[in-house]
C-alpha cells in the first residue's frame, strides 16, 4: 500500500513515481481505495516506467493498495 498527499500549495496535479523491491517478473495489482480501480502491471513495468497518481484537488489524498498476484502472466 503506498499513500500520496497534494498539499494545498503544490501546483502540480500528477506525477510518476517508480516503485522500488518488487519482483519483475511478477504481476502485480493496483487498486485506488477511492474508486476500486484495478489495473494490472509488471513488476518491471513499475520499477521501470513507473505507476502516474493524479489529484486535480489541493489537500487531497490518494491511497493505493498494491498486491503481488499468485500467478505470472506477459503484461507490459
């Protein structure tokens, strides 16, 4: 699970960020607390690329929910 804060003076409304100590050939899941969106991505793809969080609104939060899946599958 990782949490992001936008504080009420930052002007910037996303970003990427890249993961660290996942297992790349692993898939994992990302789920938003807020809405249940759930998107699947490599462990590479995260270390890598990295996952974009976007908060349009000062002092806001997002939570996300990562999960290691028990099986591997060729995601990008």
């Amino acid at each position: 699970m990782f949490v992001m804060f936008r504080r009420d003076e930052d002007n910037m409304t996303s970003g990427i960020f890249k993961l660290k100590g996942l297992d790349e050939s692993a898939v994992y899941s990302l789920t938003d607390a807020d809405t249940g969106r759930i998107v699947e991505r490599s462990g590479r793809d995260l270390m890598k690329t990295g996952v974009e969080i976007t908060m349009l609104q000062p002092h806001s939060s997002t939570l996300v929910f990562l999960q290691k899946n028990n099986e591997t599958k060729d995601i990008l």
